[in-house]
C-alpha cells in the first residue's frame, strides 16, 4: 500500500500566495460572509429591544434560527467551490460564494448533520473516539460540493481518504487553528489575512489524498494519473 502524503509547508504556502495575489476578492468575501453570518445575532438583539420576551420575540427568533442555517450552509457550499477552484488554477467569481444548488444543499445539510452525530456519538465514548473520527470523516463536505456524493457515501469516501494521514491531518488542523487564533490577535483584521489562507491550504490537501486513494472508484471518483501540486494563483481579479 502505497503511503500517503501531503506537506505542510507546500499547502500553506500555496494559501499563502493564493490569499496575498487575490487579497482584494477574499477581503470582499470575508466582509459578506461576516455581514451574512451575523444577521441572526443581529436580528435577535433588535427583537429581544423591540417586544421583550413574548410571542413576536420568539416567532422572529425561531425564523432568524431557521435563516442563520440556511445561509451558512450557502456561504460554506461556496467557500468550498471558491477554495478548490484556486486549487484547480481557476478564478473563481465573487457569485460563487452564493452558488448552492438545492440538491447540493440538502445533501450538505444531510451530510453535515450525520458528521455532526458521528463526533457526538464519538465524544460520548471517552472523547478520544470523537477527535478521531473528527479527522477521519473531515473530509466529507468536500466530497458532497466537488463529487457529489450523498451524505453516507460522502462519509465513507472521507474514511477511505483519511486513512494512514489522520495523525497528519490532526496536526495540520491545530496548525490552521493556532494560525487562524493569531490573526485574530493581530487586531482582528489578520483573520481577513489567515482565514483564506487556511481555507485554500485545506482543500489543496483534499485534492492531494484524493489523487492518492485509487479505492475511491468505488464510489464512481475516477483515479487521477499524478498527484495535484500547488497551482500558480491566477492574476488578480476585482469582483
């Protein structure tokens, strides 16, 4: 069996000059994303002044709730599609960010969702199970934006990617976490630096271990001839 890899330095240095030739479109979509994300929060806090608790308060928290998922599930479909498409030497545009297909959507819920379970069901058992399926099914949302696959095969597909790099992967995922906690010390604004870095860096690693699982055929993903490397970042687009 042929041993997986992917390095670090390759990955997050691709991020890197990905974020800092496209700076202008990841500031764009960092800004909408952060106004999209928070219209709930926003929303409660002018009910809760508005009407106090009562009937009205709750009937616009339940739909704001109901709102705040439906739109990260969108934003993440499309951080998905922009990520990989710099990973594919492609430009993507600033409308990819909301390009979410009902089928794509519903199974990313699904997805999202059973992945959700896996890790609670996981945690329940001593913690240790939960951290280690967290990494071996990481993967799987990638599978149901770029493949298309449905929630359980997505699952699987992630498994089949993830195995012999989950120590890899973990200590990858700790590094994009401490890189992403030190851009929001630097004033909060390096998050608009790192964040995108990171982002990019991951998927480029998901196209890596997908090239090397050749057992992906079972689920219809033919089998890359080499392994993707880093794509040059296209020149820089306004949006």
């Amino acid at each position: 069996m042929t041993t997986k890899y992917f390095k670090f330095s390759d990955v997050l240095g691709f991020g890197w000059q990905t974020m800092k030739a496209d700076f202008g479109f990841f500031l764009g979509v960092g800004i909408v994303y952060l106004a999209l994300s928070n219209i709930p929060a926003i929303s409660d806090v002018i009910a809760r002044r508005l009407f106090g608790p009562g009937p009205a308060y709750w009937t616009i928290y339940v739909f704001t709730t109901i709102l705040g998922w439906i739109i990260n599930i969108v934003l993440g479909i499309g951080l998905v599609k922009i990520a990989l498409s710099f990973c594919d030497g492609q430009q993507p545009r600033f409308g990819t960010l909301f390009d979410a297909s009902w089928n794509c959507f519903w199974r990313y819920l699904g997805t999202a969702i059973l992945y959700g379970l896996i890790i609670f069901g996981g945690f329940l058992l001593l913690i240790v199970p939960g951290i280690i399926w967290a990494v071996k099914y990481g993967l799987c949302l990638y599978f149901v934006v770029d493949k298309g696959l449905g929630p359980v095969d997505a699952i699987k597909a992630s498994g089949r990617t993830t195995m012999g790099v989950k120590w890899d992967l973990f200590a990858f995922g700790l590094l994009c976490a401490l890189i992403n906690l030190l851009g929001l010390f630097c004033l909060f604004v390096g998050i608009f630096a790192t964040y995108p870095t990171v982002i990019v860096a991951y998927a480029l690693v998901y196209r890596q271990l997908v090239a090397q699982t050749p057992e992906l055929a079972e689920f219809g993903i033919p089998v890359p001839t080499a392994n993707p490397g880093p794509q040059q970042p296209q020149n820089p687009q306004q949006f």
